[in-house]
C-alpha cells in the first residue's frame, strides 16, 4: 500500500525501498504498531537509552504512509488544546511548563536532524497568522493579549501591521499579522524516511506491509503481544502509535475522530513572485479563520497549501478513497489565488489524510505498565514536534518508572481522554461544528456578527 501521490512523496529521491513484511512470530523487548513520527521517534529515542533493546517495529504500509509523510511540515511549538482550557484544567504553572518545553522542542528538532544527519529541509523562519477582517484581527490581538498575561514577551509573539508585513510576508487583503519565531518548516516526508533509516542503523527491525490486527495488552502473568497478519509478536511492552487509522483497531472506534486535512501544492514561484511575496526566511503561514488553512514556501519555491473542510465519515470511517475532496481541494485552490492574486502556473499535487483528535482534544501518553501497554497520540493537526515530546516521555517512562523527567511530568502526559459519543451523534457533531465555522468564516469575511453561532461551536468544541 503506497501513500497518496502527494507533493511530498513524489520528490523523494531515491524513491524509498520497500522493507520486508513479517513472516514468522516474534519475541522483543517493545514492538511499536505504526512506522509514523510517533512510533519511530519513541524507537529512536529508547534505543539511543539503551542500544542493546530488541525492538520491532510493525507497519501496515510503509514507514511515513501516514499522517507524518503528507503534513503541512509546520514543525511547531502549537499545542492542540486553547491556553485557557489548558490552564482550567492542569493549572497556570504547568501551561508554563507545556509552553517552554514545546518551544525548546522545535530548534531541538532541527539539531536532532543535524545530529541524525536527516535532510529534511528545516528552516526555523516562524510563523505568521495573518488577520484579513476584523473579527480576524480581533481574535489575534486577544491572542496577543493571553499571551502577556502568560509572560511571553515581543520575542515570543508580536504584532506585525501591515506595512511590516511587505518586508517579511504578504498576502492580499492583511491588515496585520502575529509572528512567532517558534516554527520550522520542513519537508515530512523526508523526514519520516531518512528517520526510520536512522532507527534501522541503531537496530530496530521495521517490517513493512504487516498490518496489526489486535492489540492484547498483558497482565500479571503473561506479556502482551500483537497479532499481525505475518505473525503474533510479544514483547514486555507494546506502543500503540497508529493515530488517525487508531479507530481501525478492534474496539477502539471511540478512542479518537480521525479528521480529514487536505492539502494542494503549486509550481515552482518565480524569483519575481518571491521578491513581492516576501517569505524570504521561510516563514509558515496562516489565518485567523475557525476552518484552519496553512502554508509554507518549499525548498524549491512552491507553495504547500492545506486546510481542513473535508468531511468526517459516519463511524469514524477510514479508507483510501478518503484521500482526495474534490470540493475541499477546489476550496484551498480559491483560497491560496486570493491570498496571492499573481499566483504562476496550475496546481501540481493534490492529497490528504486523516489525523486524530480526541474527545477532550488534548493529546496523550498513557503508560500501563501492568499490562505492558502504551498508548500515543491525539495530535489533532500539531504532531511533527508533540510527537516527539511524546517519544521521550515513553522513553524516559520505561527507562526509569518512578522517576519523573521533563517530559514525563508534562500534564498531558498520563492522561487519558475520555471516548467520543456513539453514532451518530459523532457524525451530527462533526458536521454541525463544520458548517458553523464555517458559517462565522463567510460572516467575518463581511465583517457581520454571529454571536449565536460563535456561542454554539465553542459549546460543540468544549
Ligand atoms: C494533511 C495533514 C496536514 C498536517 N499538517 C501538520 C503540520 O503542518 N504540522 C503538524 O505539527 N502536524 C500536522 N499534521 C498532523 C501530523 O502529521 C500528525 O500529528 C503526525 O504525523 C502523527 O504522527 P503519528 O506517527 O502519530 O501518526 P501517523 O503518521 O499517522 O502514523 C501512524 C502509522 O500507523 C500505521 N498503522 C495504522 N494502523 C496500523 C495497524 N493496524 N497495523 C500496522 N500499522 C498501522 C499507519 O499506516 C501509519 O503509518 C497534519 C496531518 C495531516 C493529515
């Protein structure tokens, strides 16, 4: 099974190697379900503690088929829970906590990649949320505003207006814009794949085309193990990191929404289009909108453009076919010529993929250690640098239980989300909150006011 044809894929050069699938049992020390950023860093990262671990890896495509080889390649400190709710519900202290940790965590990324020798085109240029409207701006300036209650000062996040912005990053109709210094943007796919060459080499086994089936955690007297469609593999622990696909799983079709993101890519921009664009540090972009959109500049100077909008699927469906939408595709192509009018040549690649938001939509790491399971994931759309996070709290977690490190004394560490509602209340869930956002997207655009409406998604989203 390949990944959609996306912009991403379709520049990897070499083409990657397929691995061999699983052809007989196993006993390890941890197998990992999922050869995405999540498992493969969480290998990464056990083995660079302890190089004599045997780990086997279990991927039911190939290594990046999923959310990781077709991102947006915003490696950002963004976490998908608001500030606000975050602070109700761990407390000011440990929002603090979350806030340096993630920031630090971004330019650790990049260093890791030199350290790893992985190309994956990292640049930490920032990012830009633009305002378009009022209620855009609006809803930035109070951004700006939570921030310094926080204590984040200008070098965290400052108000660019519009004359600022044509010497770093414009778009058609910006009033201003927020910058944060805290993203990179990067290639994913290339990422994903030199990163699962990097755990071979410290000698993890990865099997590739091996899809897991069921998941049977352990208990006093026996270990868990996995059953695969190439063999039973057991282990002393077992990292689930299988993320939007985690519905798949037997009896785990409440465990997260996998949400739909779509993205288009152009080509190459010419000098001259750069040179009236800006972006000249790479810097990431978006808007203030509720249907999140997100760009970046690429290393050869197209634009890699997503945004959501696709629809959820009655049961929390997963399928391949899922891949495109059209209408979605349409949406972001008019989006992206609004944003810059003197945009050169057609679009060039169109692909999506699911990704995992949960109930409460905050992530988590969830360690059993009883039954020798571990739980990852619910990114929503912020995993390139959380999932790293998450792997050294694994790491650090089965390393030294009753000790607590940086990252496994992080609030959303340990906890776990509770189920979504059963159909189909999911399903009339989902599409209600779609069609009000955008619903107050359409109304800030002609600078109306939707009080109810906005009343009404932040009920659905709490
Ligand atoms: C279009 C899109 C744009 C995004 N943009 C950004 C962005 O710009 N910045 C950001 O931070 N985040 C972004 N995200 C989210 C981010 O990509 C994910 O949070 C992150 O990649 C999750 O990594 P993962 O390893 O947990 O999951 P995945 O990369 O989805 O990996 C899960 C793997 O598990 C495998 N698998 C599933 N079930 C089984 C099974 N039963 N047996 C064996 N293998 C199995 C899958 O094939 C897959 O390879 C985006 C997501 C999408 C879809």
């Amino acid at each position: 099974m390949q990944p959609p044809s996306s912009l991403w894929w379709s520049s990897l050069d070499p083409a990657p190697r397929a691995r061999n699938s699983l052809h007989r049992d196993l006993d390890v020390d941890v197998a990992v379900v999922g050869g995405g950023f999540s498992g493969l860093w969480t290998a990464r990262e056990l083995l660079r503690r302890d190089a004599s671990l045997r780990i086997a890896i279990l991927e039911m495509a190939v290594c990046g088929y999923g959310a990781s080889g077709r991102n947006g390649g915003w490696a950002s400190s963004l976490f998908p829970l608001d500030d606000e709710s975050f602070a109700q519900r761990h407390g000011r202290d440990a929002l603090l906590q979350l806030r340096s940790t993630l920031r630090r965590s971004v330019a650790d990324l990049g260093e890791t990649m030199r350290d790893d020798n992985i190309d994956g085109d990292f640049v930490q240029g920032g990012w830009l949320s633009f305002a378009r409207n009022l209620a855009q701006e609006q809803r930035l300036v109070k951004r700006i505003e939570r921030a310094r209650l926080l204590g984040e000062s200008e070098d965290d996040l400052r108000w660019l207006d519009e004359s600022e912005l044509r010497h770093v990053g414009y778009v058609v109709g910006a009033r201003g814009a927020t910058y944060s210094p805290h993203c990179a943007r990067l290639h994913p796919a290339k990422l994903v794949r030199s990163l699962s060459d990097v755990v071979e080499r410290l000698g993890a086994s990865i099997y590739e085309d091996t899809q897991v089936t069921k998941i049977v955690p352990g208990s006093a007297t026996r270990r868990p193990r996995l059953l695969s469609v190439g063999g039973t593999v057991r282990a002393d622990y077992v990292i689930r990191a299988t993320e939007g696909f985690t519905p798949s799983l037997p009896g785990e079709r409440r465990s997260v929404a996998p949400i739909y993101s779509m993205m288009i890519a152009t080509e190459p921009q010419s000098k001259r289009f750069w040179s009236e664009a800006g972006f000249s540090r790479y810097e990431t972009f978006g808007d203030a909108r509720h249907n999140i959109i997100y760009g970046q500049r690429t290393a050869d100077d197209r634009i890699a453009f997503g945004g959501r909008g696709a629809p959820y699927h009655f049961g929390s469906s997963i399928e391949p076919r899922f891949d495109e939408h059209h209408p979605t595709f349409r949406a972001l192509e008019t989006t992206l010529r609004e944003l810059f009018p003197t945009l050169e040549g057609a679009i060039t690649h169109r692909w999506g993929g699911p990704l995992a938001m949960p109930r409460d939509h905050e992530p988590s790491v969830v360690i059993d250690h009883r039954g020798g399971l571990v739980k990852v994931g619910g990114y929503t759309g912020d995993g390139v640098v959380l999932s790293r996070v998450c792997a050294r709290a694994i790491a650090d977690a089965l390393a030294a239980p009753n000790d607590d490190s940086e990252f496994t004394s992080l609030a959303f560490v340990h906890h776990e989300s509770p189920k979504w509602e059963y159909e189909p209340l999911r399903w009339l869930g989902a599409k209600s909150a779609q069609s009000l956002a955008n619903r107050i997207d359409r109304a800030d655009a002609r600078n109306a006011s939707t009080p109810r409406a906005e009343k009404w998604l932040g009920r659905l989203l709490s």
